[in-house]
C-alpha cells in the first residue's frame, strides 16, 4: 500500500470519532467526508488594484492556501501543476488571487459567458449561508474571459444554472509569465486576481450582507486542466483514438470533495472572516461544533438518495439505511434522529441534547431549528 493511501485511510478514520457506537455506520460512504481545509480571511491595509500582479502589500502579507489536489483526494495522483489561493477582504469586495503552473498557457475563448471550463480555466464556488442551495459560481480562463452563474440549487436536485445572472460590479485580471498561446516557447504561470464584491452575491432568492468578524462562508477552487496537443500552430484538446471524444480532463481543486463533481456544496471548504488587518496578530480557524452533527444529516441523505435509486423510493425507517435513532458522542452528548417520508418527500431532524435542531430534506436542503 502506498504512503497516499496509508495517509487517506488514516485520515478517513480521523474524521470520524464523534460516533462512539457507530464504526460501521460510515462504511462505503468515508470517501465523501474527507477532511475540510480552511482559511482566515483577512482585511486589507492598502487598496488593490486589479491587474494580476499583486504588487500591495496586502497580498504581500496574506498566506498561501495549501497546494491544490485532485478533486477525488489523495487516492488519486497529485496534479502535474501546483496551484494555490491568497484572499483578502474589506468592507466592500472579497478578493481572490490564484497563482496556476502552467507550461502551455493556453485560452481562445474571448466572450463573457462562453463556457470556459471547455478550456482551462480558474473556477470559484461561494455558499455564503452554508445551505448547499444559492451559491454562485466564477469560471476564467488565461484570456480573462469570465462564466459567471448563479445556482438555486444543486444539479442533483434538479436545479437549473441561471447562465443570465451577472455579478454587478465584479472585477478581474490576468497577467501571463510567459506567451498565451504560442506554443513555440515554454511558459511558467498565469495568475487571476478578481475583486467580488459583497453586494453582487445576490438575486431574487438570497442576499449577501457583508460578513461580521468570525462569520464562515462555505467556498472552493477548481482548476480544470485538459490534456493537449499541437495542430497547425494551435492547441487543440486530445481525443480518444477510438471514441473520437476528448480525453476527460483533470479536476484539481482546494478542497477535495470524493468525486468528480464540484456542485456539492456541503463537501466544500471554509473561509473565515476576521475583523483584523492583514498585518496584525493571526486568529486560530474555529470549527463550528455543529459541523460534525451536519456531517450525520449528510450521511443520512447520501443513504436516503442510494436507497431510492435502488428501490425506486424513498425509505420510510432509518432502520432500512442501518441508521440508529440515537447516537453517543465522544464528548458523551447524545443525538436522536428521526425520519418523515411521504411519497416523493422526507425530512431527517438531528436533535442534540439541547434545544437546536438541525433538518435536512430531499432536495438537500439544511436548516437550523432554533
């Protein structure tokens, strides 16, 4: 077994010890509750200008993500290119600045909304609310071409993208260290640099204040990355010799979410606000408590889901998905979870010893019951 896999296994198993009576409730479903990476978001202390180049002193001071990884996790290989995030904030704009290797750098897609990730491209998934529903989506490509879109909810849950949705006032730029599609030389890097602003994650259904110190967004990056080659002075995205499609392409992101599927929003990481400046004293990343209960409704709900494309329906007991109606955790408190199904409808309640509960739903929907 290879160092990769000893490492997942291990960390799998590390995910999991709140459920003192529950060491098989987890199995077949530990690949999609890998563990969640985090950042503390800072405050600028000079303005920044969008060109792609961070040249403040803002940028200067704030820290590197970790490395992106392939979108399945560590048992998969790690990505041919590095590529990591800075963010920064102030009282108006989110502000992002992703640095991607790159030898062949590469974009001809040159029309807002086309459909970027078509090409390589930098993409930006926000749940401001920690829902899974209303987020928003920013997709760039070497060229600066941005995709941006508004989802109401999940594609697994029907949810339909809203291609039309533009995010009023956000910026963007690239700067290229090396040639954009010239492939007689060997590049280094391209970096993006995008400003959202707080008001433009908005639209009929949610909008988006600017956060208060210590408030968590859910977030994530995703680098797509096609395999190439070289036609008349142009790149062009290899195909399969038998099938003639192209080759699938390479998903690697911040936060691995288990799958080849990025729109699961509840598998994404977490940013945290901070009131201070980029260059005053550091605060800890504090994971909510409730996090590992909400990890129990999603293991619940992945269940549910498996058990009616088996069945063709949904389970009317939790005993059918061999899920206990009571739970003991280490830290000795107790959780009861109850199930309500009618037809093509059901609700799963987690109640903890006190009074806050917390529901999920058949559209993937999770709410707090205060």
């Amino acid at each position: 077994m290879t160092n990769f896999r000893l490492l997942y296994f291990f960390v799998c198993f590390q995910i999991f010890p709140l459920l003192a009576n529950a060491q098989n409730l987890w199995d077949g479903y530990s690949h999609l509750f890998l563990p969640t990476r985090s950042y503390v978001v800072y405050q600028t202390i000079d303005p920044i200008i969008l060109d792609g180049k961070a040249n403040e002193t803002s940028w200067e001071n704030a820290v590197w993500t970790e490395l992106f990884q392939d979108i399945e996790g560590l048992l998969k290989p790690q990505p041919a290119y590095q590529t990591r995030v800075k963010m920064l904030w102030d009282k108006q704009c989110l502000y992002l600045l992703a640095e991607l290797e790159e030898p062949h750098i590469w974009a001809y897609y040159r029309q807002h909304d086309q459909i970027v990730y078509h090409e390589n491209d930098f993409e930006v998934f926000i749940d401001p609310d920690c829902d899974s529903h209303n987020y928003f989506e920013f997709e760039v490509n070497a060229a600066n071409t941005l995709f941006d879109l508004f989802l109401p909810k999940p594609y697994r849950n029907g949810g339909n993208p809203l291609l039309t949705w533009d995010a009023q006032g956000f910026k963007s730029a690239v700067s290229v260290d090396g040639t954009l599609n010239d492939p007689k030389d060997q590049d280094k890097k391209w970096t993006v640099e995008m400003a959202i602003p707080f008001s433009s994650l908005q639209s009929e259904t949610i909008e988006t204040p600017v956060p208060g110190d210590g408030e968590i967004w859910k977030i994530d990056f995703s680098r797509v990355e096609w395999q190439t080659e070289i036609v008349d002075g142009k790149y062009q995205k290899k195909k399969d010799d038998r099938t003639g499609k192209f080759l699938s392409e390479n998903n690697w992101v911040w936060n691995a979410t288990g799958e080849v599927n990025m729109h699961v929003p509840e598998r994404w990481g977490m940013l945290q606000f901070s009131k201070n400046r980029v260059n005053a004293g550091k605060v800890q990343f504090q994971m909510p408590e409730e996090e590992e209960l909400k990890k129990i409704l999603w293991l619940v709900y992945y269940k549910q889901m498996d058990f009616r494309g088996k069945h063709k329906q949904y389970a009317a007991y939790l005993s059918k998905l061999e899920v206990p109606e009571t739970l003991s955790l280490d830290s000795g408190k107790k959780v009861k979870i109850q199930l309500s199904c009618a037809g093509d409808q059901f609700k799963v309640t987690l109640t903890p010893d006190d009074d806050q509960a917390f529901t999920i739903n058949e559209s993937g929907l999770l709410e707090i019951v205060i």
